[in-house]
C-alpha cells in the first residue's frame, strides 16, 4: 500500500477526520513495534507499548509542531513508553562483553559470510543483534533498518549527535566481533 505524506493525514485527524490515524498507524506500525521490541525483549510487551505510543500521540497531536518528521516524534514516544516500562519492570540485561579476537580483520567476516546462504547470514547477524544491549540493539536497527539519520535518533533517544556517532561505531565494532565469532561456529558446524 502506498502512503501519503504523514502531514496529509495529520491534517485530516485534527480537521476531525479520526478515521485517517489508521492510515499513520498502519504505516508506522512495524517500525514502532520493532523499537519497542528491541527495548523491551518481549512480543506481548511490545505491542501493548506501540499501542500506548499511538494513543498518547493520537490525543496529542495537536501539539505536535511539526519541527522534526512525525515518524521521529512518534518513536521517540515509543522509546520514552518502553523505557519507562523497563524501568517498573527493572529488567536485567546482559551487556555483549569485549572480546579480543586476535588477526580480526572485516574483510575475513566478509569472506566467511560469503559462504553462507542468504538464511544462515539472517540467522547469524539477528543472533549477534540479540547479544546487543537494548539501546545499542535500538541505534543500530534505527540506523540501518529504518534509515533513521543521526540526528533523529538523537532527537529519539535524547543522546547527543557526537554520542550517536561513537555509539554507532562501538556497536559496529561489538557486531563485527560477535560476527566473527559467530561464524567461526557456524563453519566448523558445517564443514564437520
């Protein structure tokens, strides 16, 4: 389904055409889910969060000021829900440790996934997205599955712009660690 631009609906939902919010919740349903999930770790809990986001943004929306894009509004009313769920819920998390891998090198990990097939790759790159912590799990999906820039996960997550960028690249860093390792496993399962 194509969508229109978010302001078009916006306009309609505050000129009392209510029934248009289903078109800015079905268009950003996924993504919010996907931001929830990643703090909360839990489907149940994640869809209750995306639905409390959209409620909360749909009684406000007149206050919103269209400053910054709606879908950056909206998520980051998303992550503020979820982490504050987290908070009453005080959740323990398992930071991915530092490893130190000896001769690590990106170009190796580019070799290795080469020999995998397209599911193994998934399956691989999810399972070292899981070993993230939630806000490092966020950054990264909002970075390069949403296509999210800096500066709105910034305004998203309430980090500085600076703070994105080292984050992002600890993480990359963390990633390609937990890649490497990862597909060190995964050959010598297959070539058993």
């Amino acid at each position: 389904m194509r969508f229109k631009k978010d302001s078009f609906y916006i306009e309609k939902v505050l000129n009392g055409n209510a029934s248009a919010y289903t078109y800015l919740v079905n268009k950003h349903k996924n993504m919010a889910f996907t931001i929830a999930n990643k703090i909360i770790r839990n489907r149940e809990d994640a869809e209750e969060i995306a639905q409390d986001a959209f409620l909360k943004v749909f009684h406000s929306l007149n206050t919103f000021k269209q400053d910054s894009k709606f879908s950056t509004w909206l998520y980051r009313i998303v992550y503020n829900t979820a982490i504050s769920k987290t908070r009453k819920k005080k959740l323990q998390t398992t930071p991915l440790e530092n490893k130190l891998i000896e001769n690590f090198t990106i170009d190796e990990i580019k070799e290795d996934v080469k020999q995998l097939d397209y599911d193994e790759q998934k399956k691989i790159i999810n399972n070292a997205i899981k070993k993230l912590t939630e806000e490092e799990s966020l950054i990264i999906t909002l970075f390069y599955m949403e296509g999210s820039s800096v500066e709105e996960i910034s305004e998203i997550t309430n980090l500085s712009k600076s703070n994105v960028k080292v984050k992002l690249h600890r993480i990359r860093k963390k990633l390609y660690i937990e890649l490497q390792e990862l597909l060190k496993n995964e050959l010598k399962e297959n070539y058993k």
